[in-house]
C-alpha cells in the first residue's frame, strides 16, 4: 500500500504515484526471481483520476503486466491505494531471506540513496518536479526483474532493500538464523558525505542477496559483507553490533 504524505507527497504527480506503487510490488518478484503476470489495485478516486490511469498504463506496458482488476471506493482525506502484484516462479526453491549460509559473501546491486536524494528534490520542488532527472529515483523506481531471474538460481538467500540496508540486512540476518559482517568502506552509496542516511533511508529497491563466495554473478553487484557463523543472528558493521533500536531503517 501507499499512503499519501508517507509514501508519496502531496500534490506529486499521480503518474509517477501510479508508477510506483506498480513498479514497487513488481521489486518484490524481482526478489523471488519471478515472471510478472499482472496486478490487482485498490484504488481511491480523486483527483488527477486520469494521471493516475496514465502512469499505471506506462508502468503496465513498460513491465509486461496487465491490470487483471480490483476495486475502487471513493473517500476524504489523505488517499491510499493498494496494489497486488502476482508472479510465476522461474527457479526452485524461489529464493527467500531465510537460507544465507556461513562463508556465503553478501551483496548488492545499484547505488543506494538516490532515492532519498531524489525525494529532497521534489520536496524543494513542492512535488510538481515532472521531468527532474535528480527525482527519477524516486518518483520512478525500476524493478530489477531480469536481475532477479539471472540471479534466482544462484543466491542462497535474497530479498530487495525498501526499507534501508542496514535493517534489511538485519532482517535477512535474522530469518537465516547467521551473522551478518558488513563493512562500510564497500557500500556503494551515491553521497559518500550521507553514507549513513543513503543506507538507513530507504526506498532503493535494489536487490540484497548472499551467495557462495566462489560463484560468478551474472549482473552487476557489490560486495559489502560476509555471512559469519550459524545460529547466532546478528548484524555486525565495522566491528560494532547493530539492531533496529540503533535507527537503522524505516519501520512501519
């Protein structure tokens, strides 16, 4: 779901609202290694109604999804729509969060924080910034569908960052039952100067994944960590334990 004033600004084009909340939900397939078939949406009518159905028609037809149906209701106050994306498995077993293994290296793909970096510019721009290449990040997030599919059948675990890498790491530390070892001097950020925001903000959707430390990747990514011992599930960086009380990420 995405909420007005939390998830997208008020007055921001609802084209690029449409986009998102398709491209968003199709990451978490991308994380599965999946095929997109089409969505559901839960839409809340208002205005730009027709901005609306532009954007998700572009986010369809750039995807290769179709809107199979849902619903629509109408409402007062701050707007919220909901999306369902469905997917078909390209690989078994479908990758989850839960499988990192001790000697695995962790990885990531992209640059993390020009998602925040572009929420800044549209703030400053009162959120009309339509065309601004500085806001593309995040007005028009792309999900990494192909990457997920070449790297499906190799990662032991993997999910995307939404949420922050700090806390998704955590996260994927804690469902794998390990310990995570990150090292901040890798962490390909796109403002060196904020690294700890670019990795604590969130909204990158890129995709975080741990696989055996002699395999060959097929899409581009950093290494930012080693998975240390089983059993004990815990985030380490630069030496120092970190959890989600330390700030690490976006909670809801």
């Amino acid at each position: 779901m995405m909420v007005e004033g939390r998830h997208f600004l008020p007055g921001q084009d609802m084209a690029d609202v449409a986009w998102k909340l398709v491209a968003v939900n199709l990451s978490d397939l991308a994380a599965k290694g999946a095929e997109p078939l089409g969505v559901l949406l839960g839409y809340m009518l208002g205005g730009d109604d027709a901005r609306f159905a532009e954007g998700l028609r572009e986010a369809c037809a750039a995807f290769g999804v179709l809107l199979l149906g849902g619903d629509t209701v109408r409402g007062t106050g701050a707007r919220s729509f909901g999306l369902t994306a469905i997917g078909r498995a390209t690989c078994t077993p479908v990758p989850d969060r839960r499988s990192a293994n001790a000697g695995d290296a962790i990885y990531v793909t992209g640059t993390l924080g020009e998602a925040m970096l572009g929420f800044e510019a549209l703030k400053d721009c009162n959120g009309r910034d339509a065309t601004g290449a500085d806001s593309a990040a995040y007005r028009r997030p792309r999900p990494l569908l192909a990457e997920g599919r070449a790297l499906a059948p190799l990662v032991s675990a993997m999910m995307d960052v939404s949420d922050g890498l700090l806390l998704d790491c955590w996260r994927m530390a804690r469902a794998s039952h390990a310990t995570f070892q990150l090292d901040s001097e890798t962490f390909p950020v796109a403002d060196p100067a904020r690294l700890n925001e670019c990795v604590r903000w969130g909204d990158d959707y890129q995709l975080l994944f741990t696989v055996s430390a002699d395999v060959t990747l097929p899409v581009p990514a950093t290494r930012i960590g080693t998975v240390l011992e089983q059993d004990i599930a815990a985030l380490w960086v630069d030496g120092h334990v970190l959890t989600p009380r330390d700030g690490i990420g976006y909670q809801h």
